[in-house]
C-alpha cells in the first residue's frame, strides 16, 4: 500500500514526571493533508472495499521525504529517537481469509490494518 505519514517517534526522560515519555511528530504527510493547531492530521481514508477484501491506492504516496530537527531539542537529557512509517490502510489477513472462504467477517479484529514498518533508534547520550 501506499504511505499515509513518516513520523519521528522520541522517547526521553521527563525531570517533572520523573519518567520516561513518548512524544509523536508527523514530518512527511501524504495527500496535502496539515495537521490542525493541536498537531492532529486528519486520517488519509480508507478504500478497502470488503466485500472483495481489495484495496486501491488512490490515496497516500508512494514516497514520503523529510529533514527534520527536534523542536525541543535539549542537550543536557538523553534520548532515542526512531522513525515510523504507517502505510495507508489495507485488508487484515482475517478478512482475506474470510472473503476467500466465503466467511462473515469476525468482529473480533477490525476487517483493516494500517501496517508500519519502524527504523533502529538512534540514541543520544549527553557528554558523548
């Protein structure tokens, strides 16, 4: 499938917290989409159609770029930094199983699955 977003995942260590806290950026958006005044995007859509358990890809991109500097950056804390991709969303291997033997599909599990692929982190250590 298509991409729906690149997005830099940091986790570092918050002194008022006194824990380590995840912080999510979209840096690359497919489809001209832009995030609202709280960070938010809007989702890319959906055109899985699931009676026949197929999909198009009218939506996303085939290729997502971006340079990106951490905001908050601060020098003084550690942290690990990776990438995230999340692909449009697509049929989930139950209800390609479910169309192909002519099954209902479960509610178990949503009948679709954005799928991600993640990069190794990079981790920085103050005074390294």
């Amino acid at each position: 499938g298509n991409l729906d977003r690149i997005q830099i995942i940091k986790v570092y260590l918050d002194p008022r917290l006194g824990r380590s806290v995840e912080k999510i950026y979209d840096v690359a958006v497919s489809d001209g989409r832009k995030a609202d005044a709280d960070g938010n995007v809007p989702p890319v859509g959906n055109t899985v159609d699931l009676k026949t358990a197929t999909y198009t890809n009218d939506i996303g991109d085939a290729e997502l770029a971006a340079v990106w500097t951490d905001p908050e950056f601060d020098a003084t804390g550690p942290a690990a930094y990776y990438v995230r991709a999340l692909e449009i969303p697509t049929p989930r291997w139950s209800t390609y199983d479910s169309v192909r033997n002519n099954l209902p599909i479960t509610d178990i599990v949503p009948p679709t699955i954005q799928e991600r692929a993640w990069y190794s982190p990079i981790w920085y250590t103050p005074g390294e």
